[in-house]
C-alpha cells in the first residue's frame, strides 16, 4: 500500500519560512519524480515545484528565488523549503509521486500552510 505522509505545514507570518516534507512509503522513491502542489480555497490546485529522479527541478514562477525543493534517496524524503511567505502562499500542499516510466501517479493527504498577520 502506497502512501505519501506529509509533515511541517502550519500558521507563520509574512515574511516566515516553513519547510514541508513527504516521506512515501510503498514505493521504490528512487523511481519517482517528485513534487509539490497548492490549492487554496476557491482555487484549483496547481503545481508549485518539481524534482525529477534526476534531480532536475522547476518551480512556478509565484515561487522562484523563494521555495526550494530537494529529496533525499537514502531517506526516502522530499522537502520544500519555503522563505519569505506571502499571505498568497495560504493553501493546502500535497505532495505527488510519479513514476518515471509509467506516469503512476500518487497523492498524500495534504498538509495546511497559513500565511497570516
């Protein structure tokens, strides 16, 4: 059974910093691209940053120069290093799995980050 647990969302103010992590289970980690993705309220969910198994990286623009993602193989980890939060960065983060072959996709829970004052 595979899941995606992620930890380290909660409430921080402007400015604040927060770093996310996922730790999959079920799953060959070395195999994946990893992400995260957003949704905030009233909002579809978009991509907020990726790491392929190569450890290529990407980022949406609203995040570029401020989140950073990496993974770590021998912890079977992905993080998201979050700096200068602006409220616009309130959403629920959930982190994916994609296998690099056959495009398997899976999700976790989900975990709240509130940017507020």
């Amino acid at each position: 059974q595979v899941q995606l647990v992620e930890s380290g969302g909660g409430l921080v103010q402007p400015g604040g910093s927060l770093t996310l992590s996922c730790a999959p289970s079920g799953i060959i980690f070395s195999l994946y691209h990893m992400a995260w993705y957003r949704q905030a309220p009233g909002k579809q969910r978009e991509l907020v940053a990726k790491i392929t198994k190569f450890d290529t990286t990407s980022y949406a623009d609203s995040v570029k120069g401020r989140f950073t993602i990496s993974r770590d193989n021998a912890e079977n980890t992905v993080y998201l290093q979050m700096n200068s939060l602006k409220l616009e960065d309130t959403a629920v983060y959930y982190c994916n799995a994609e296998h690099w072959i056959s495009g398997t996709n899976y999700w976790g829970q989900g975990t709240q980050v509130i940017v507020s004052s």
